[in-house]
C-alpha cells in the first residue's frame, strides 16, 4: 500500500453560494489533510474562469498560474452538480482547459444529483480517458438535505463512503504519482515517454 503524500487539487464546478459539491469537497480535503497530504480548492464560483478560447485562452493572464496549479496536482477531483444529466458548463470549461496536464493522473468525481449522478459520473470518466488519465472505478454521488445539511454531513453511510473514497484516492493516486514520475524521468518505452521533457 503506498503511504505517499499526495497532492490533490479538488475543483468545486458549482455557482451555487451554498454549495452541497463546495461543502463535500471541503469534508474530503479536511480527511486527505489529516492523512497527510495537501489540497488545493478550485472553486470555480469563486475563480470563476473565461470561456475556452483557443485563440486567446492559452495567453491570458490568468493562465500560468492555473496551468501551474494543474501541473502540480497528482489527483484531480471534480466536484459538480448533475444538470440534465450533465456536469456543470464551469466543470466543463476547467476540463476544456487543458489536455496533456491531466494525463496519467487519477480522477476522482463528486456528484450532487437526485438521480445517483451516474451519467455524469460516466462523462467525468470520459473525458479522463481522452486525456490519458486514470479514473476511479466508482463515484460518489450525494443528495441534499438526505446527505449533505445546512453544509454538514449528515449522512453516516455518506461519512463512511467519503472515508473509503479519501483512502483510495490517497493509496491509489500515490501509487499512480510514483509511477508516472519514473516513466517521466526513465527510458522505457512506456505511454508517458511521450509527455518527457525534450532535451
């Protein structure tokens, strides 16, 4: 079992003020800290970005910083309301960001849905896998006021399975970490030789 630290960036795809994913996110990145690693937020209600733009996104100025954020994160969580089955157009547009930044790094999704989140879910573990990322076999998914109250956890069965979900993201992601660094700096002819640095 691994026991890295890891460094998890959690992106919170609601602009709802109280947010039921932000206050989920919030429960998860307090266990992954007291395991030991360190979370960074996107909450994207907040930071709100522009629309992609391929002819202006990747110089504007508030993109180094972001790519910089995305680059170091091991494990990237979304955190998301289902909308027509759907993520959120803020989850979106983060995704529609970057490519190459997310590969052979562990995604992990949030749901907040009345219909257990499963499309969205599948298109969160779509989108992980055009980009070369790993995806967790399952996701969570909460419900408001059954799960998730007045921004508290309410729910014992929702407690356990954030519990089983910050573990797993943690072992997994670490060991996923660990290997994709020594494809990065190795030479064998592993799928990530491709994102080596070119000397």
């Amino acid at each position: 079992m691994s026991d890295t630290p890891i460094h998890v960036l959690a992106v919170s795809g609601s602009n709802q003020e109280k947010s039921l994913t932000r206050a989920a996110l919030d429960h998860l990145a307090g266990l992954l800290r007291g395991a030991g690693c360190t979370v960074d937020i996107l909450d994207l209600n907040g930071e709100p970005l522009d629309m992609v733009d391929p002819t202006a996104t990747y110089s504007a100025d508030y993109y180094p910083a972001l790519k910089e954020r995305v680059e170091k994160a091991q494990v990237i969580v979304i955190g998301t309301p289902d909308y027509h089955g759907s993520m959120s157009g803020a989850a979106k547009n983060f995704l529609d960001h970057f490519w190459k930044e997310f590969a052979g790094k562990l995604f992990g999704s949030i749901v907040a849905s009345y219909e257990k989140g499963l499309t969205v879910t599948d298109q969160l573990r779509t989108v992980a896998r055009q980009c070369y990322a790993w995806s967790m076999p399952y996701g969570m998914a909460l419900q408001d006021k059954a799960d998730i109250r007045d921004g508290e956890i309410v729910s014992d069965e929702f407690r356990d399975r954030l519990e089983m979900f910050a573990r797993d993201l943690r072992v997994y992601g670490g060991l996923l970490a660990t290997q994709r660094e020594a494809d990065l700096a190795g030479s064998d002819p592993g799928f990530m030789a491709r994102y080596r640095a070119k000397d």
